[in-house]
C-alpha cells in the first residue's frame, strides 16, 4: 500500500511515522507513505498556499491550486482509490472504515489547515471525506496520522502476531476482553487463575465471555447491535 500525504506541515509526522510498528511497516516494505509538502506545489510569490477568505471573516483558506496542482502531478504517476480529505463534517472515522480502506492499494490524504480548503477543492478533487470525532483541532495532520495508523496496523505482516488485530476492539463489534501480563500477583491483586491455567480452551471461552460483559457494560449500543444481528 502506498499512501501519499498532503500537507503544509510535512514535519508534524516525523515522530508519528518515525517511531514503532509504523516505522517497521515501513522498514518491512509494507506501507510507503510519502509526505509532500504543499508550499512545494505553489506558484505563488513565497510559496503561499492560503489567503483570506471571501465575504471576509476570521481565518485563512488553503487554496485550490497548489492543492490542484500536487494531486494532478500524483494521479499522472499511478491510479489512487481514494483522494480523502480530513474534515470534522466528514464521515465519521470508525474500525469498519479502516478495514476497509486498507484493502486498498494507494491513497491520498489531504490535510486542511486554518478554516480548511476551498470549497472547490472538495466539489471536485476529494472522493471521501473522513472526520475523526465531533471536536476542531487545528490541522488534519493528526487526523490523517490517526487514520494511516488505524489501517497500516491491519496490513498482513505488520503486526507480529497477525490475529492480534482481529481480536482488538471493535472487530466483530465487541470491545476487547481485560488483558494482565508479569507479575501474577502485585499488592494483593491477582491475574485471573483461568489465565494461569494453559487450557486454551477455556481461556479464549473466559475471553469471549469478558469481551461480551466489557461490551454491553460499556457500549450497550453495540451489544444490543450484536445481540440482534445474532437472531437474524
Ligand atoms: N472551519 C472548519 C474547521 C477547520 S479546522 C469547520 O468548522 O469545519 C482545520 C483543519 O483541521 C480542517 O480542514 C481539517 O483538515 C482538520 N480537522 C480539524 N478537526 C478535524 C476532525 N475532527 N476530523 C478530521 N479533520 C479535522
């Protein structure tokens, strides 16, 4: 998979790709993420890539030609699926949706900025639009990290163990049962015996039932999903 990013901040993902299980991913080959600095695509005098918007108003727009330009110089090297752009009024970012988006092979993300991009370029260059919650940051920097981290960690051969991703939250609509490593006991409080026991048996059935209680405790909206996608 290859995933390209847009942005007027390129050094914000530094630390997020440089770091961990998506800096192996990378190492490995298995995600290329390639972070284009949208100043580079301007041109205009100082490389400006925003102005003030129409009509007036508080805060600056990113314009639609460096934009314009850097997705046109992308899509002449290889077909992308998607040219996703981070927006608080997008579609609400959720585990399906990463599922989804990382059977695909190459992908644009474009990062907005200040009161975001020019309509015209979501009229015309954008094909989804992914929001990661109902708050405003600042930039879709961390969002477009949030989204790439959420489906590089799905790839085959990323994570270690390959059915650790399937047995986290929200696979299968359930949350993830507790989990307890070294020491057995701390202070007083001990690991579970079952978990002691080697019966792996009855662990993934003490697992499955934890999964079930944590679910319907703390999101009884995806239980009561779960209960009635299982009558049907
Ligand atoms: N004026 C816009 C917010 C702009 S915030 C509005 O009210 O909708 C600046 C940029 O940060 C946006 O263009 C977007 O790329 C990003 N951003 C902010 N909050 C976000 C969120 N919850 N999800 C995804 N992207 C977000």
């Amino acid at each position: 998979m290859r995933i390209d990013i847009i942005t007027c901040l390129p050094k914000m993902f530094d630390s997020f790709f440089g770091q961990s299980i998506l800096k192996r991913a990378q190492d490995k080959k298995l995600v290329e993420i390639v972070v284009h600095d949208l100043r580079e695509y301007s041109d205009y005098n100082h490389r400006q890539v925003d102005d003030y918007a129409y009509g007036g108003g508080a805060g600056m727009v990113l314009m639609i030609e460096p934009i314009d330009n850097c997705i046109t110089h992308l899509k002449k090297e290889r077909n992308y699926d998607e040219v996703i752009y981070m927006s608080p009024d997008g579609e609400r970012f959720n585990q399906k949706m990463a599922n989804r988006l990382s059977l695909h092979k190459n992908l644009i993300i474009l990062c907005g900025h200040y009161k975001g991009v020019d309509e015209r370029v979501r009229e015309t260059l954008v094909t989804q639009e992914i929001s990661i919650g109902d708050y405003v940051l600042s930039g879709g920097e961390i969002p477009a990290a949030v989204v790439c981290d959420a489906l590089i960690r799905l790839l085959p051969g990323v994570l270690s163990d390959e059915t650790s991703a399937l047995t986290d939250s929200f696979q299968d609509d359930l949350l993830a049962p507790p989990v307890y490593t070294r020491p057995a006991e701390f202070k007083g409080l001990k690991v579970p015996d079952i978990l002691l026991s080697g019966n792996d048996k009855e662990i993934d059935k003490w697992r499955g039932e934890k999964a079930l209680e944590r679910t319907k405790i703390r999101r009884p909206e995806l239980y009561d999903k779960l209960k009635h996608d299982l009558r049907d």
